[in-house]
C-alpha cells in the first residue's frame, strides 16, 4: 500500500490521508493549477491551501478539472490569522468556499492566533480567537466543514479554546521538520487527541546541507526529502511537502521504506537548519 493511501483518524472519526499536498508560494494561475492538477494524477488525495496564499481559485479549478470524485478528496483552507469577528468569518469562509468551486471544506483551519501584522506573544488575542472558535464551531455544525482545526497555535493558545471549546480542534497545524520539532507544542497538542500535522517539513530547503542526514539518505538508498518525510511520518505526524515539479511530488510521496531506531535517534539530535526567523510559539 502506498502513504498515498494510508489515512490518519481525527479525534471526530473522520479520515485523513497521511501526507498532504502543500500549495504555500504557489502562484494563483498556471503554477498552481498545473502543480494540484500533477499531485491528484500522482494519487495525492489531501490538498492543502489557504485563503492567504492566493491560489484557491486555480486549486479550486484543477480539482473540478482532475475527474476526481469530489468525495475522494480532502480538501483543506485557513481562514485568515486577522479576521477573528463572526461575521466576518462567516464572510471568508463563504469567499473560500465560492473560490474552491465546492460546497465545502474536509477540513478548515484558523491560520493563527495572533495577525500576522503582529507576530509576537506581547499580547494574546484569546477573547478573540474564542470568539473566532465560537464561529468555526457554527460552520462545522452546518456541515460545510468536515472538521475544524487551528495552525500556529502553542500551549497557551490552545488552553484558552479548551476553557470554551465544545467541538475540540482537529488538527494543529505548526512548523515542523529535522532539528525544529516543537516538543512542548507537540506534545502537548498530541496529549489532547488532536492531530498535529508539518508545515515546511522539508525546512524550505535547509537540510540538503546536513551531511548527516545526507549519510542516512545514502544508507536507504533515497532522497534527504524522502527522509525528512519519512522521519516526520514516523513520529505520528502529517507533513504537507510542496513540489513544482511532478518528479519532486511523486519522490516526496514514495516513503516504501522504515528509519531504524538507531537513524531516528541521529535525526532527533540534528541541529535546527531550517529559516533564520520561525513565527513565534512557546516551543
């Protein structure tokens, strides 16, 4: 069985494919449809975007264009880290919906705690972001959202929709990768039932100069993304790679082989090669 098949279940029973399909920095047009429409012909079944990343119209168009049924996909968006009001939630998330060409989402996600205008942990935006959970529980109610999540939220974060939440987050979406793993977020998240899945799970690039995961790389005869994939995947993880090209795309999701306890343990140790700058979280 590919990972292309293998599914992950959420904490309200519904499935998700283990490894998704990125489209952060993909842009709206022809690298867009062209990259969505390559990874549903490869077997990818999970896409990710957000409304923030522009590209949902073209995302939208090559999963009406693939033949793919619908039903066989799972589909993911974000709403905006600045829209935290009700109605405009309601607005957004209405707006993604008409852009995707789809009645609704498998999973939506409220993209971050804080605007990204103000990234900092100098002031907590927890009246809002409960107000903004109030609203993501609505819509998943409607059924136009088969699950709802959260990204880029740490400990204080996620305890502050626990005081008020009656339809737990689903997933938490947060950067991950080889040398940046976020232990306290991570575990705590996984402590909760909820699904932790990696955004830059490849470090955008940075770990094609460790030597040491070179070395691992050459001892399974693969790539260092299919390693950094597979170590991701081996810690319970769901990593949302991106690739441009159909090559890239079809290496990250053939993972057909098992890091030793030993290998993991290598990785576990690497130091962080990914950004200089990460947003910021408690760790």
């Amino acid at each position: 069985m590919s990972i292309l098949d293998e599914t992950f279940q959420l904490n309200n029973q519904n499935k998700i494919p283990k490894i998704a399909f990125g489209t952060w920095r993909l842009a709206d047009g022809d690298e867009a449809y062209n990259a969505v429409t390559e990874a549903l012909k490869i077997g990818y079944r999970h896409i990710d975007t957000a409304f923030h990343y522009f590209n949902e119209p073209s995302v939208g168009r090559a999963i009406k264009d693939s033949g793919v049924d619908r039903k066989d996909i799972f589909l993911t968006t974000k709403l905006p880290a600045e829209i935290k009001n009700h109605d405009d939630i309601l607005k957004n998330f209405q707006e993604s919906l008409d852009r995707l060409q789809t009645d609704y989402v498998d999973l939506y996600l409220i993209h971050a705690p804080w605007p990204w205008s103000d990234i900092n942990l100098d002031y907590r935006y927890d009246g809002a972001n409960q107000e903004a959970w109030r609203t993501m529980e609505e819509i998943y109610h409607s059924g136009r959202a088969k699950a709802i999540g959260v990204s880029n939220f740490d400990i204080h974060d996620l305890k502050n929709l626990q005081a008020i939440w009656t339809v737990k987050p689903a997933v938490n979406q947060i950067e991950y990768y080889i040398g940046w793993t976020q232990p306290k977020i991570t575990a705590f998240t996984k402590s909760l039932g909820i699904q932790v899945e990696a955004y830059s799970p490849l470090a955008t690039g940075g770990l094609a100069t460790q030597d040491e995961i070179q070395k691992i790389a050459d001892k399974y005869q693969v790539s260092v993304p299919q390693i950094a994939l597979k170590y991701v995947l081996q810690k319970d993880i769901l990593p949302l790679p991106r690739a441009t090209k159909a090559e890239h795309a079809k290496s990250n999701a053939t993972l057909d082989f098992q890091l030793s306890d030993a290998d993991m343990a290598i990785l576990d140790r690497i130091p962080d090669t990914g950004q200089a700058r990460h947003n910021v979280t408690m760790g």
